[in-house]
C-alpha cells in the first residue's frame, strides 16, 4: 500500500534516482565531506543533511515555477502541442543518453515485449496525457489555482490504491480528502468571481465556463499523473528507475511528436520569438530535468517523509510568482485555501496502511 503523499514524493523521486547516479560522479557529497581530516562525522552528517534540504527545497521551487513559465509563455500565442513538443524536444536528448548508458548493462532484448510495453503505456500516462491536459488547462485557469489542483495527486493516489486494495478509508482520511478539496473549491470560487469568464467550445455546440473546464483538464492531469505513478511503481520492481524513465519519456515524445505533426506543420515550431524558445527551454531543464534530480538527491539525504514536508513550499511558491510575474490576485480566499490544501495533503502522509 502507498502512504499518499511521503511514497507519492518517493516513488516521483526514484524515476529519476538512478539517472543521477549515471550522470554524477560516483563520489558522494558525504563521501567527500567524511574523507577530509578536519571534519568529523557528526559535522559530515549535518552538513549532507542541510544539503539535502536545500536540494529539495530548490526542487520544489523550480517544479513550483513551470506554471508560471507556461503563462509567460502563452503570451507569445502559441498552442499547448506545440510548447509541448518544444518541451520534449529538449528534453529527450538527455533521456536518450540516460537510456544509452542503461542498455549497457541491461540489454533492450532481455526486457521482453511486455515489459517494455507496459512501460510505453505508463509514460504515455505520465508524460503525454497529464502533460497535455495541464498544460491545455493552464490556458484557463492561473498558475495559482493550477499548482493547487496538481498538489492534490498524493490524495487520488490513497483512493486508486483503497479501491485497488479493498481497503476501507479511515475517518480522519475522509476527512482530510474533504478538506483538500474544499481548500480548492473555496480557491476556484474566488477566482470565479475575480476574474472575467469566457465559455469554451468544447465539442459541437457544447459550451463551458472556461475557468471550470481549465480546472476540470488540470484535475484530468492529477488524475492521470496519479495512475503513472500507481504502474510505475509495480513495473519498476523489475527495471531500474533509470531505465523506465528513459524509455517512458523517449516513448511519450515520439508519441507527442506524431500529434505534433498530425495536427501542425512542422515549420510552425520555428517562427516564434526567441523569448519563446528560452521559456520553452526553462520549462524543459528548469522545471522538468534539473528539480527532478534535485529532489531525488534530496530525498536521498533527509527522507521522503520529510522531503514532501519541505516540498509544501511548492504551491505557496507560485502563488508568491503568481502575483508578481503574471498580475494574479492574492485574497484572504485564496492564503486560506492554499493553507487547507497544503495541510490535509501534508496529514495524509501520517495515515500508516492497513
């Protein structure tokens, strides 16, 4: 059984754990610390802790910021397929290295056809679909409300694994779970009435309120992002983490690229502002590559428990950017929300399973 939001933040983390150890030295900042003589292992051991603190706190921040960089980014009209693709691009050269360095070792062929299929099909959910559905929702709805949606994934997760499991939620669950979710809805209700609300086509003569639909596709992305983690977490007992996030992130961008090219001309993606590509490319090192090491090496030191304490830090993050970068309100509404969503997702991690 996963423990919401402390093996949420753990499971996150060792999709890219092993990619650090392939991409650093092999000697430890520990190491290091524990080998000079004017340093004992108590001052060692405080000085690795703080470290890892650091690196998760400077994670959170950079994972905190890609909404506030995809807005910014919007501003130069250009579509959520396309910046998604200019994502990946960047990134997959990276993963393609990691992976290189992988099938050294572990042969593509002794993966077998349905491992590797059940790994395409975990990135397709992970890195495609909940990619895409944030990033189309984030055209609707602000980085704020975004981010606060997001950060209620560790509670989707305790449901899918209830449900899988059979095993019945405990009162103070349900009643962390409402009071997440109240801490949203209070969020969206203010900015339902500060903000000035279109309706969106959906489909056919289908029409919605474009903040509601913007929610209801981020929630779609939690949602999906949730089961990523829920199969990633039963294929990776039998792949290194390394080895499954390269191949699920190749997968997913080949993936992304065919609905690039079915639905873009190719060209497209060269005729924008260089503004444009340096947003593109802050999403793809700062907000996806760099704080996903970060955190790894973070949790590696001071714990996944404590790491999804400290990473708390994320949506009060961008609310502060918010206001300052994009012009979004900051109410009494929205600090309270934010702090009822924050708080029962941080009580959700000390729920021990059945």
């Amino acid at each position: 059984m996963l423990k919401t939001t402390a093996l949420a933040s753990e499971k996150l983390a060792s999709l890219s754990t092993a990619a650090i150890n392939i991409l650093t030295p092999r000697r430890s900042f520990t190491g290091t610390l524990m080998n000079s003589s004017n340093t004992s292992p108590a001052n060692a051991a405080q000085a690795s802790h703080r470290f890892g603190i650091a690196m998760v706190i400077g994670g959170a921040l950079l994972f905190s910021a890609k909404a506030v960089f995809v807005k910014l980014a919007y501003q130069y009209n250009i579509d959520p397929t396309s910046l998604m693709t200019l994502r990946m691009l960047i990134c997959a050269p990276i993963y393609l290295f990691i992976a290189y360095r992988c099938t050294r070792s572990t042969p593509l062929s002794s993966l077998g056809s349905g491992l590797i299929t059940k790994i395409l099909l975990s990135g397709l959910m992970g890195y495609y679909l909940a990619s895409f559905l944030d990033l189309s929702g984030l055209r609707y709805i602000t980085a704020n409300l975004e981010r606060l949606i997001l950060y209620t994934y560790p509670s989707i997760v305790l449901i899918i694994t209830a449900i899988r499991y059979k095993r019945p939620l405990h009162l103070g669950e349900l009643v962390c779970l409402a009071a997440s979710y109240g801490g949203i809805a209070l969020v969206f209700g203010t900015d339902m009435t500060l903000y000035d609300n279109t309706t969106v086509n959906i489909f056919a003569d289908v029409e919605i309120d474009s903040t509601l639909w913007g929610a209801l596709l981020v929630f779609g992305s939690a949602l999906a992002f949730s089961f990523y983690l829920v199969s990633a977490e039963r294929t990776m007992r039998t792949i290194s983490s390394a080895m499954f996030t390269s191949l699920a992130m190749l997968g997913s961008t080949t993936v992304i690229i065919i609905h690039f090219l079915l639905t873009r001309e190719l060209n497209e993606l060269l005729g924008y502002p260089i503004g444009l590509y340096a947003l593109a490319f802050a999403v793809a090192i700062f907000s996806t590559i760099l704080p996903s090491f970060m955190m790894a090496e973070g949790i590696k030191r001071i714990t996944a428990t404590r790491a999804s304490i400290i990473g708390s830090v994320g949506p009060v993050s961008t609310m502060i950017m918010g206001f300052l970068f994009l012009n979004e309100t900051i109410t009494v509404f929205h600090v309270a929300g934010l702090a009822v969503v924050v708080i029962s997702s941080l009580a959700l991690s000390k729920f021990k399973p059945v």
